[in-house]
C-alpha cells in the first residue's frame, strides 16, 4: 500500500472557505506518540497543512491561507479530548472556525440530539465525513442494545447521515464519506444480520468486518436511493483509508506487538487521510461523478467484494437498518397524520416506492374520475336505450346509436379498471403504517 503512487496529496486540496464539515470522531490521542489520523483529517480539512515554513515535496513552500479554512465541526464523544485538538489548530493556524459538537453513537438518542443542534445552528452541510469506528473490541452492546462495532460503525452513521440529508441537499453539492475498510472482505458468505446482537455468533473480526461491509452497501444504496428521488447534489462513497498507524488497533494485540507491526505494516496517518479527504474534497469527484463507490490510497477506485457489491444484500441490510431504527430510536414509530405530511417527508427512503406507485394511482384515478364525469354529462345531454356492456360492445346495436354504444361501453370499461374508494382508503392506510426517521 506504502508503495501506491498518490494521486491526489494535501496540495490538491481546493478552497474550502465558506463550507461546513463534519467529522465524527475527529479527535483521537492528541498527545501520544501517534499522530492521530483523525487529527489530521480535521487539520488537513482547515489547510492546516499550509502553515509557515512548511514545504511540497518538489520543495516549493507552501503559503499559509487561512481564508481558506472550512467551518469543521468535531463530532466527538469526549469534549475534553476535542478541545484540546481545537486549540492546537487555532494555535497553529488561527482558525477560528472550529466547533465541538458532542456524538456518542454508541446512543441514538445523542446521535438524535447532535442532528437537532446541527439543525439549529447551520443552513447547510458541504461534508459529511463518517470516519469514527471501533475494531475488535470485545463483544459488548450500545445503549440501544445493538452489538458496539455494527452499532458504533454502521447503525449510528446511517441514522446520522439519513437525518442529516435535508442539509446536505441544501449546499450546491455535498460529499458523504464513509470510512469502510478492506476488513469488509472478511465476510464470507452473509451478513447474518438477525443475528447481528447475539453474543453466541460473536467473532471480533467478524462483526467488525461486517461492519465496514456494511459501511460499503450503505453507501450504494444511499446513492440508490438519491438517485431514485432525483437528489443529484450529493456525492456519497466510501473508502478504505490503508492500513494506518493509529489508535485503532489498541483492542488488538498488546503493546510491544502493535509498533513492531505500525512499524512494519502500516502507512503514516498523514497518508491514511488522503482517501477520504481526495472523496470529500477533490473537485475531480464531481466531475467524473463519482457517486456510490469505493475508493483506496491514494484517492483511486478500488474493488469490492462480491457480499459488498450485492445490490440484494444491499437492500435487505437498508430494510434491516431502518426496522431497527423504528424499534430503537426514543420517540419513534412516528406516524404523520395526514397521508400528505408523509409524502412530504424528505427522510422517507424506505417508502420512496410505495409513495411513486400511489402518486400514480392517484394521478390515474382522478383521471378516470374526469372521464367518468364528463361521459356522464355527455349521457344525461344525449340519454341512450339501456343495454347490456355485451350488447353495446356488440356491433349489431338494437337501434344502430353507435355514438351512444361506444360511451357505454367506454364508462363500463372505465368503471371496471377504477379502483374502488375502499381499496384506495386500503393503500393511505398502509402508506400511513411506515414510518420515517424523525
Ligand atoms: N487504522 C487503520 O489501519 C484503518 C484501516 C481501515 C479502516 N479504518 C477506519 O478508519 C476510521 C478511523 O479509524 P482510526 O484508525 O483513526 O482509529 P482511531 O484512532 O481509534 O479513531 C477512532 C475515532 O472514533 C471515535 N469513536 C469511537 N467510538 C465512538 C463513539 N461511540 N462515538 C463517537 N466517536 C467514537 C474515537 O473517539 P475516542 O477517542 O473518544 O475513542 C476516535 O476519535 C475507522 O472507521 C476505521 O474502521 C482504519
């Protein structure tokens, strides 16, 4: 992986200013030994790399340009460890724009209160950049009851990023990235995913493996599903960042283990940001529209495997994710009370079919109900014999009144087709029966 040729580097990245990230877990160990990846996608996000002094590698120096620094806000769980990231970066760069917002996703309901504080104080989101995660931890469950790695890695972030969508969709265009892994391939054959909380199927690397699967199916279907309800401004993708010298491997194996193996086997957390900052940044992403993929260092398409790249497996894990969503999330099922409150709801994936087809039952009803009415008022102008529907399909009509016999045999067919108002009240009821995050 160290050996990759970089296609994109901190150089490419273009003016930020005027733009508002979020980065969830964008802290990590200030102050160890490590350079903490999520340090540096939070100082590279805000340029930091263009301070005084600092050089390219062709030599050239780089020119400090705060005016570039997007607005970042730090999606942590423990503010003393974000704050004391947020002051190195403003002592280094002079960014001001920096914000601590707290997210545990290990709780729904703090994933629940994040998006409400987002929605208070910002317009628009320009990045939104899924990054935190657990690996190989012990089996353990979220305050939710979900497994910690499916819960931490893939539940929370699906939840945020779906609740999340209004403001994506509210800057000209936004980036979604989703840090996933080449550990997704450790999924052999299914996700298993009613199983997903049990302790007794348990595999440390297999549910983190799942997990990060999970992060890649996610990101397909999210772009599905954008794509099916015509929003075009978002880019959402995931990557695997290489395999990175970084806090992540602490439930691993014991100390001396770990830096002989950062040592031997892992690239600087500088180069591990460079994925996920080529994703959320690069103006070429836009270009080449690149829109529900996978990507690998440096900043190239990489392959999937086959349990990530179904599209079935992608479907059932987005219908699983959402069944537990209603069942989890404080507050929900939420039901709307009217049928329209729920058509008008922008976070209603799961029924973006089932919303197209009644659309379009209801435009083909009143449609029919137009037609029925004016061939009535064209039966009352013009009164025909009573005749049977055989009789007036017939050619051989008893008083040979063809006009009239076609709008009988017009209001019959048209009768027999119109779904009754029952069946209709049937499918608001069902509509009304889903549900959608709140
Ligand atoms: N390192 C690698 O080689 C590698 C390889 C492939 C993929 N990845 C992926 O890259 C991403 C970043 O990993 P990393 O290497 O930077 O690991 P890391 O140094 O351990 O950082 C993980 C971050 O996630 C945060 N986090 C964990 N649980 C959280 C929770 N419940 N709520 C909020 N934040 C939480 C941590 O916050 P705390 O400091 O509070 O714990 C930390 O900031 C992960 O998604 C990982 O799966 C990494």
């Amino acid at each position: 992986m160290f050996w990759s040729k970089k296609h994109f580097e901190f150089k490419d990245i273009p003016d930020l200013s005027g733009k508002t990230a979020i980065i969830t877990g964008a802290n990590t160990g200030v102050s160890s030994n490590t350079t903490p990846q999520n340090k540096n996608l939070t100082l590279y996000l805000c340029n930091w790399i263009d301070w005084p002094g600092m050089r390219y590698r062709n030599g050239e120096e780089r020119v400090p340009h705060s005016s570039l620094f997007p607005c970042s806000i730090m999606a942590c769980r423990t503010e003393s460890k974000a704050q004391v990231v947020i002051e190195e970066i403003q002592k280094e760069t002079g960014n001001s724009q920096l914000e601590f917002v707290a997210l545990d996703l290990m709780s729904l309901a703090s994933v629940k209160s994040f998006v409400e504080t987002i929605k208070e104080k910002h317009a628009k989101i320009d990045i939104l950049m899924n990054n935190a995660g657990v690996m190989m931890c012990p089996y353990g469950l979220s305050s939710d009851g979900i497994e910690t790695q499916f819960a931490t890695n893939h539940v929370a972030h699906f939840y945020l990023t779906t609740q999340l969508i209004p403001l994506l969709q509210k800057a000209p265009t936004s980036r979604v990235v989703t840090v996933s892994s080449m550990g997704h391939r450790g999924v052999l054959s299914n996700m298993d995913l009613e199983n997903i909380s049990n302790p007794k199927t348990y595999g440390r690397f297999g549910h983190y493996a799942k997990s990060k699967a999970a992060n890649i199916l996610f990101t397909r279907e999210l772009d599905k599903r954008l794509q099916e309800k015509g929003i075009q401004n978002i880019y959402a993708n995931s990557n695997h960042p290489g395999v990175v010298r970084s806090d992540l491997t602490r439930h691993l194996m014991g100390s001396f283990l770990t830096s002989v193996y950062d040592t031997l086997m892992t690239i600087t957390t500088e180069d591990g940001s460079l994925t996920q900052l080529y994703l959320a940044t690069s103006p070429e992403v836009e270009t080449a529209k690149v829109k529900g993929q996978y990507y690998v260092p440096f900043g190239e398409a990489g392959c999937v495997s086959s349990v990530a790249s179904s599209d079935a497996n992608a479907k059932e894990l987005w219908d699983f994710t959402e069944t537990l969503l209603k069942e989890k999330v404080p507050g929900r099922p939420q039901r709307f009370s009217t049928y329209q409150e729920h058509l008008q709801c922008p976070n209603c994936f799961s029924v973006g079919t089932l919303k197209a087809q009644l659309l379009e039952k209801e435009l083909i009803i009143e449609q029919q109900q137009q037609e029925i009415s004016a061939l009535k008022a064209s039966l009352t102008t013009s009164p025909i014999p009573a005749v049977s529907p055989g009789l007036a399909a017939s050619k051989h009509s008893p008083n040979g009144d063809w006009a009239n016999q076609s709008r009988v045999q017009q209001l019959h067919s048209t009768l027999a087709t119109a779904p009754t108002s029952r069946a209709l009240k049937k499918q608001q009821a069902a509509a009304r029966h889903f549900t959608a995050p709140s």
